[in-house]
C-alpha cells in the first residue's frame, strides 16, 4: 500500500525534465524524422527511454502514437518494466493541460502500460484521472478498464469485481459495449451458460439490449465448445430479431459448416454474405478451402482458391495455398501441387518444406527429375539463414 500511495504521488507531482531535448529545433521535420529513426534503430533500452523524455513536450512527437507504442514494445522486449514507468509517468506529468483534459489520451497511457503486461500499473493510471478529475469519464473508461483485465487473462472473479468498484466510484452506465467487454470474459474463462444468461437478462430487462457484437461472442463460444445446437439457436434468434449478420457472424457460420463437413453449404454462405454486401476476408475463404481438402473434395477447394483471387476482397494469403498445395501432394494429385508450388515461388513465398519434399519425390518417381530439379534451385533461391541449412538437411535424402 506504502508503494501504491507513492507511486500515485509521483504520478500527481509535476516533474523538472532534466533531459536534453533531442534538437534545438524540436518542432521541425527533419528533427521528427531523425527522432524516429534513432527511436527504430536504437537497442539500448536506457538510450530509448532518454530518446522518449528529451521529445515529451515536442507537439510532433507527442502526436505521433506509433513511437509510443514502439518505444514501450521495445522497453517490454528489454524486460525494462521500470524504464516503462518512467517514460509513461513522465508522459502525464510534462503534458499540456489539453492533453490531461482528454479522455483519449490517459486511455492511451493505459493502454500502453497494458500492451506492457503492466496490469496494476494501467488500473492505476485510472486513479490518477480520478484524482486529477481533469477531464470527464465516458463508457469509455469503463470499457478500458475492461479491456485491461482481458488483454492481462483475468477472465474470474476480479475482473467483476474491478468492474463493479469502477462503477461505483465513477457513476458511469455501462452500455452495451461495457457488457459486450463482460460476455468475453464469461466466454473466456468457460462461463458459457452465465453468457447466455447475461444475454437473455438483458433483452428481458429492455435498458440494454444486445447487438450483432452481443451474438457473435456467443456464436464463438460455442463454436469453440462444440455445441453445435446451441450456435443455430443463436443464429435463428439473430434472424427473428432482425439483426443483420456481419462478417464476424458469417465467419462463425462458415467455420460451423466446414467443422461439420458441410462445405457446399458453406460455399453457399460465402455466396450469400457477398450478394448483400458483406465482404469476405482471408478467413472466409481460408476455411472452406480447409474444409474442401479435409473431406478430399481438392477440385472445390482449388475453386475457393481461384475465387479468393479473381474476387478481389482480400489479398492473396499463404494459408490457402499451402493448405491446398499440402492436400494435393499427399492425395498424389501432383500436377495440381506443383502448379500450386509454382503459384506460391510467383507470390514470392516459401513453399512448405514436408510438402515441397513429397512432390519432389512424386515428381522423380514419375520420370520428371527435371521438373523437381527445377523446384528445388527455385526454391532454395527463396531460402535464408537457417532455413536454407534446414532444407539442405532434407534435400541431402532426395533421389536427384
């Protein structure tokens, strides 16, 4: 406690900056942009955190939140926790009197303590605000608060209990966000039945209702928890209650087809999301092409794949290929393998190593060493470091 009352102490007090500033000139381009290049290239965690306090009250600097969250992921990387404190407590203390009066900016002073694992560190900087009281608390303090126990795997009985005080203490009505924040750490700690029930006392007691975000946590919970009847109650309530289905829904629903080897019917879903405007990502696609060469349908799959690229939602990704590429090579299906290994050579990738190792073989054992030879110097030209030592290993055993 002495330490905890010390801490919000230091928080409270305004400190001297004792550190050279970066540059005489710190509001000019140049500056920022040597500024940022030191921060990037600089290993030296003492060095960075003196980099970070020398430009605090540089306007430039104090915008620019990518160096912010660079400078603690490269602190956290260091296991320098302490020099994390230092900079993010200096970063309060040497702020204008506009930046302590926005909410957004101590939400992201708290975010970059939780990022950190910094827990404790992060709930306190929510005391600080109180103390302060320099700008007003919305929801979204609330949700911060939330989202800190979650990103930290608090899923139990604190984290109801830290909602419950902050409440209190701030007065804030929790929305539906707030509640969507609760549902996921129900989902998260194996509390599916308390989800649904939160679920249904909310529709029931009418102040908040839930929305599409509401449904999709507990379409994934039980998704993950194999409660295939469950999930197609969900879905049937969220089509009687006229809520439109969003990428996340249609995802749930795709995968819940492929688990159960309904992989047309998915297809079918992947169709209908696009025709009322909901576009696809990577994910959409990634698992009906998994769900196709799972029950050995590799021409469907090959389609899926097709229709990833000439669509155009998303751009192509190394899953689909590989998965495809993998299938095909141990169903025998060589021709189709090697001009899948051939696709991913073209997009630059790396094939992987056990399936590039079969097809080689498959290639040989059909009279086409030249064809595998062919493979093999494309793909060691793609190869790096150890990776290219590790696929020496492997090509030492092939007959070529």
């Amino acid at each position: 406690m002495a330490a905890y009352l010390s801490r919000l102490a230091r928080l409270s007090a305004p400190q001297q900056n004792s550190i050279r500033t970066f540059s005489s000139s710190s509001t000019s381009l140049p500056s920022f942009r040597a500024l940022k290049s030191a921060i990037k290239s600089e290993e030296d965690p003492l060095k960075i955190a003196k980099l970070f306090e020398s430009s605090i009250s540089t306007p430039t600097f104090s915008r620019y939140r990518p160096l912010f969250t660079l400078s603690v992921h490269k602190l956290s990387r260091s296991k320098r926790l302490d020099l994390i404190d230092r900079i993010l407590t200096k970063s309060i203390n040497d702020s204008p009197a506009n930046h302590l009066a926005s909410e957004g900016f101590w939400l992201r002073i708290v975010m970059l303590y939780s990022q950190a694992g910094m827990m404790e560190n992060a709930l306190q900087v929510f005391d600080v605000m109180l103390q302060r009281q320099k700008c007003k608390l919305t929801e979204k303090s609330l949700c911060g608060v939330l989202s800190v126990m979650l990103d930290n795997k608090i899923y139990d009985d604190k984290f109801h209990q830290t909602f419950e005080e902050f409440v209190k203490k701030t007065g804030i009505s929790p929305g539906v966000k707030s509640f969507n924040l609760i549902l996921k750490a129900h989902i998260k700690g194996g509390r599916i039945d308390e989800a649904q029930a939160l679920i249904t006392e909310m529709e029931s007691k009418g102040k908040v209702k839930p929305d599409i975000s509401s449904y999709n946590i507990l379409l994934g919970g039980y998704l993950d928890s194999g409660k295939k009847s469950a999930f197609d109650m969900v879905v049937k309530e969220i089509s009687e209650k006229g809520l439109e289905p969003n990428l996340i829904t249609y995802n749930h629903r795709i995968l819940r087809y492929c688990k159960n080897k309904e992989c047309v019917r998915a297809k079918k879903l992947l169709d209908e999301m696009i025709l009322k405007g909901v576009e696809p990502d990577s994910s959409s696609y990634n698992a009906i092409i998994f769900g196709f060469c799972k029950v050995g349908d590799l021409e469907s799959a090959r389609k899926v794949l097709e229709k990833m690229d000439s669509d155009g939602y998303v751009k192509a990704t190394s899953f689909g290929h590989y998965t495809l590429m993998k299938h095909m090579v141990e169903e025998g299906e060589l021709d189709g393998g090697l001009k899948v290994c051939k696709d991913i050579i073209q997009k630059k990738w790396v094939p992987p190593f056990e399936a590039t190792k079969l097809l080689v073989n498959g290639l040989v054992k059909d009279s086409k060493a030249d064809e595998a030879k062919e493979i093999v110097g494309t793909f060691k030209n793609r190869l790096r470091g150890s990776a290219l030592e590790s696929w020496g290993k492997i090509e030492a055993s092939l007959p070529i």
